[in-house]
C-alpha cells in the first residue's frame, strides 16, 4: 500500500501532500493520522520553518472518505491527542462524539496551533472535509481552477465538524453556502477573503514556495508567537467557543439522522451526495 501523505523538505520547507489521488484525495482516518505524524515531524524538525499542505493529483482533497474501499472508521490509530475514549467498541452517539471529537475537530484544532507557519496550497476540488485541511492552515493559496463547497446540509448536518465558515468568510455568505451546498471558485474565495491568492494552475507551485521562502527568512520564534497572536485574536471574535457550540448542534443532527433513517449521515454516501450535488448545479 502506498503512502497516504507524502512528506519532503526542500530548502527549509516541508511538503506535505495527501496522497490518495485515485479517491481525489478522500481523507480517512489513515491518512488523518499519517498528516498528524507528519506535522509532528515538521515540528520537531529546527530546520523546517515553514510547512506547505497540499495534494497529490488532480485535486486538493474531496473531504472525508464517506464511500471508498479504504473507509476505516471502525479502526483504532495509536492515538496521540487523547480528549476523550477511543470510539472502538462503542455506540451510538457515544461512537460518534468520541470519533469526531479527535479525528475531526480535535485533529484540526491541533494542526491549526501548530508553532511554525502553514500555507494550504489548494488546487482542484476542495470540498467539506478538505475545508477543514485547508482552513486549519494560516492560509490559503488557491490556483484558478480550484473549488469549494460544503454541502453536508444535504445531510440535515449543519455544516463540517470544524465549523470556521462564519469566521473565514462571513456570516451571511456562510449561509449562502451552506444553505445552497453550491460550489465556488477560488476568485469567489478570495473577494470573501477565505483565500488570499489566486493564481494559474502551473505558476502555483512557484508561487507557494516563494512565499515559504520569504517567511522562512523571518525568525521561527517571532513566526510562532505571532501566529499565536493572530489566533487568540480569531479565538477572542469567538471561533473557538463558536466551533465548540455548533459542535453539539452537528451531532444533534447526526443522531436525528441515526434515528429516522438508515444512518448518522442520512443515508448518503459520496456517491449519492455526488449525484444530489450534480442535481442541484444542473437544475440551476
Ligand atoms: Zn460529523
């Protein structure tokens, strides 16, 4: 089996790629903890100062693995950012609340405190769960053929688990995009301020590893602690204790879900959440 996240220094900057092209980069819990190792990694290393997420293929990431043969929600990873039990062998809201707590939010909140500066370098689609990937980073570089949505309203779920969208873009465009699941491209993301910059597919690269460059020459405690800095700020405008609320409505919604129909997730899987998307775009 290959590597599900790929890991590389160049010049003082760690590439780390998620590495499930033939799934568009689909995150299972294998490859949530293989990117935690990898930002681990990244951090203990002095000569890394700046790290870059990215995707390898064609696109950034299709969000969590709702559907592929590689779906392992039923394993147990060694766990390093212990919050709660392991969800193994429980039921339940009981299984889901102590899954998500770590894999998804708790993952996330993680990756987003981490001490040295990350760029999330999105191409392609960036959907629901690699939201999350893409927003737990300091920011965005996005080339122009990329795309976001976050459609798990279809589900009856308000929204992914690291709920950010009112503070990455802003309240009332949070709505619109949850409310109608639609897609939006990247010069939409950066007028919302949710990317700051768009450019060609073939000058992204250059481009992200430039700006690495430029930061690394800044001193990596200084980076640290204004990176701190800017995230108390976001903390104090309430995301922390907003994304923590929201998080009781989310599982509110998947155990409705559990309770009325085939599943927490509505009975949708990627394929038929695929097919409502396509639906959706096509009768607009
Ligand atoms: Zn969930």
């Amino acid at each position: 089996m290959s590597e599900v996240v790929t890991y590389e220094v160049v010049d003082g900057v760690a590439w780390v790629r998620l590495n499930r092209p033939e799934y568009r980069n689909a995150q299972n819990s294998a490859m949530t903890y293989a990117l935690d190792a990898a930002f681990t990694r990244a951090v203990d290393d002095a000569e890394v100062k700046v790290i870059v997420l990215a995707g390898n293929g064609d696109h950034f990431s299709a969000g969590h693995d709702i559907g592929t043969p590689g779906r392992d929600v039923d394993v147990e990873f060694e766990r390093k950012a212990v919050m709660w039990w392991t969800h193994v062998d429980r039921e339940g809201a009981d299984l889901r609340f102590a899954r998500e707590s770590e894999v998804y939010l708790g993952m996330c909140r993680r990756w987003r405190e981490i001490p040295k500066p990350v760029i999330a370098m999105v191409h392609g689609a960036c959907i629901a769960g690699g939201l999350m990937l893409a927003w737990s980073c300091d920011f965005i570089v996005a080339s122009e053929d990329a795309f976001f949505s976050d459609p798990v309203v279809r589900m009856g779920i308000p929204g992914v688990e690291y709920f950010a969208h009112p503070w990455v873009t802003n309240p009332r465009a949070a709505k619109e995009l949850l409310f109608t699941g639609d897609r939006f491209g990247a010069v939409r993301a950066h007028e919302l301020g949710m990317v700051n910059h768009v450019v060609p597919r073939e000058e992204l690269e250059d481009f992200v590893s430039a700006m690495a460059q430029r930061i690394a020459a800044m001193p990596q405690f200084g980076l640290a602690l204004t990176k701190r800095a800017v995230n108390q700020a976001e903390d104090l405008m309430g995301m922390r204790s907003g994304m923590d609320s929201v998080f009781g409505l989310h599982h509110v919604a998947h155990a409705h879900n559990a309770e009325v129909s085939t599943d927490s997730l509505g009975g949708l899987d990627a394929k038929s959440m695929a097919a409502q998307n396509k639906a959706a775009a096509d009768g607009s």
